[in-house]
C-alpha cells in the first residue's frame, strides 16, 4: 500500500469518532436528498462542521456585490474540506504498483479512460516488468498489448522512447523531479505532477479535463490553459494540499460534476457553488445522474486501496452484468 493510501485508511479510522456529530450538522445542510459517502463516514478534517454557505452565485440577488478575491479563496478551502469529507477516500484511479508503472499507465492514460487502462496494464506489465524489457519490445508487439487504450502507434512510441531514456540516461529508474521528468518522451507537466504527487509525495496539481472544467464552475479561475490554471490554483492553496485537493476534484468531476449534465440536485457542496443550476437540480433526476461508488456501479481499479467503498473494476473482457 502506497503512503497515500496509509493515510487515507488513517483519516477514515480517525474519522470514525467524529461520525455521528458531523453526520448530522451535515445532513442538515445539504440542499436535498444526498446521499453522499461523508452523510455515512466523515474524515476528522477540521472545520467541515461549519454550516455551509450561501450559495454565492444561484441563490443570490442580482444585485449582490460581487464577491471579493478573500471571499472566493475561504470559499475554495471550504469546498475542499466539504470534499475531503464526501470523498475521504479519494485517490488516483490508475492501477500501480511502482513509478514505473504509474508514468507508463499515466501516459497510456491520453484519451482514454483510466478504467481502460487499468484493464489494459496487468497483461503489459506481466510481459515488461521493468524499463529494461520495454525499451527492448518489438514496437508490434507492444502496439498489440496496449491497442486497447487507443493511439496505440503514439503511445507505443512514448512508452519505447521513455523507457530507453530511464534505463540510458536514469538506471532504470524513474526520476523523482519536474524538470527530468518532463525530458522523457510522451511525458509533459500533467504526467509528471500525477508522478511526483502518488509515487514520490511531491505535492502537485493535476490540471486534467475534469479539474478545469470543476474549477472555472466554481469562479476559481477563468482561465483556460492548463499551466494558468495550475498557478492561480496554486496560489489559493498551500502546497500540502496539492495532491490530495486534485484527487477530489477529478473524483467529484467523474461522479457528480459531469461535464453535460452535472447533477446539481445531488452535489453536496451545492451551497457553495455559483454554478448550481447548470444541471439537473431535481433530487430524484439527479441522485440516478451519479457515478461510479455514489451510483452504486464499480469504480476504475481492478485494484483499488482497501478504503475505497465501491466495487472493484472487472477485468479486460468481462461481459456487461457478470461483474
Ligand atoms: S454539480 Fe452543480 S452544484 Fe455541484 S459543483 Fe457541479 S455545477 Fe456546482
């Protein structure tokens, strides 16, 4: 088990004696019928038990002021403690079980799912365990394993590519730094911030789809490019919550802030949220609009940490209902 996996089983644990007291200021205050994780178990994060705030945006007159940067950064820390209660369990969704599997599953990751992958690289790391095997692969036959995932020609390239440069240029080993990482091929600065946050407990942020769309609904930001985005998300947030704000994020960005439809009438952190309305605001519609654990269906890993309260992803091939 990863450190980060430690410490998630250890805030739940610590979590449990606060349960019943936060479970129901937070039942109070929730905008509907949600059934979130945190109204069951609650991690200990301080300051969650406050009630929430009045939606800024949705729920408030035309003519209130509009809000000051001090007001939007309390209310950003107050959605990220809203979320580290809902989500304690939060966690990168990309099977691993060293840095070398991480960064091969993260750049496999491009324009596909992550329960794709993680169907995808039990049978390519059984065949290339290490950086050594990979960039000795037949291009073919590595194309054939990882097809599955997509721009399988690209990725095969990368994959052949990075692992030449750890085993010449790093012994085969992944490098723990921003500035080697990003030297390897296929890897740019999402890749290496998703690296350096889960395999080596660098703090950083994952500026993926779900993360910028989430943080401009919440008048975090407006800008668009992902390394603005990075720095103004930055700036808001003190370095140790990095990597565990970005989990969050991409976490309530898959389950309930979905990018057509989010479920409005389900999310509970409606009440700080300026977008609230933007989707589906009925709690019965909404509640059937959640995935993944608060839909009741299985998560992205086949291996997920033992904290995780969902079901486990089903294998490559498994027909729909069998799993
Ligand atoms: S689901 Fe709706 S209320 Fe919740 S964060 Fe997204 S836009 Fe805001």
């Amino acid at each position: 088990m990863s450190p980060k996996q430690n410490s998630a089983v250890g805030e739940q644990a610590a979590a449990k004696s606060k349960k019943t007291t936060k479970a129901a200021k937070r039942t109070s205050e929730k905008p509907a019928d949600v059934k979130s994780p945190s109204s069951e178990r609650t991690s200990g994060r301080s300051g969650s038990s406050k009630p929430a705030a009045k939606a800024p945006g949705a729920k408030r007159p035309k003519s209130a002021k509009p809000e000051s940067h001090l007001a939007m950064v309390r209310r950003a820390r107050r959605i990220n403690r809203e979320l580290a209660d809902v989500y304690p369990y939060a966690h990168p969704e990309l099977d691993f079980r060293n840095p070398f599997e991480l960064l091969v599953a993260t750049v496999l990751s491009a324009q596909t799912t992550d329960l794709r992958v993680n169907q995808t690289t039990p049978a390519l790391f059984a065949k290339y365990p290490t950086p050594e095997d990979m960039a000795a692969a037949v291009p073919e036959e590595l194309e054939e394993v990882i097809r599955p995932t997509g721009f399988f020609r690209a990725k095969t390239r990368s994959l052949i590519g990075l692992s030449t440069a750890l085993r010449d240029r790093y012994d085969g080993e992944v490098p723990g730094t921003l500035k080697d990482l990003v030297t390897l091929p296929g890897v740019g600065r999402k890749t290496a911030n998703v690296v350096l946050g889960n395999a080596f407990g660098v703090p950083g942020l994952t500026v993926d789809t779900h993360f910028g769309r989430l943080v401009r609904r919440w008048k975090w930001t407006d800008q668009e490019d992902p390394e603005k985005v990075e720095a103004e998300i930055a700036a808001i947030f003190p370095k140790s919550e990095w990597t565990m704000l970005s989990h969050r994020i991409i976490f309530h960005g898959r389950r309930v802030c979905h990018s057509r439809k989010p479920a409005c009438g389900a999310c509970p952190i409606a009440p700080l949220c300026p977008s609230y309305g933007e989707g589906e605001t009925d709690p019965e519609k909404a509640k059937k609009l959640l995935k993944y654990e608060l839909g009741g269906y299985p998560g992205q890993r086949l291996s997920p940490p033992p904290d995780y309260p969902g079901k486990p992803a089903p294998p490559l091939g498994t027909p729909a209902g069998a799993e």
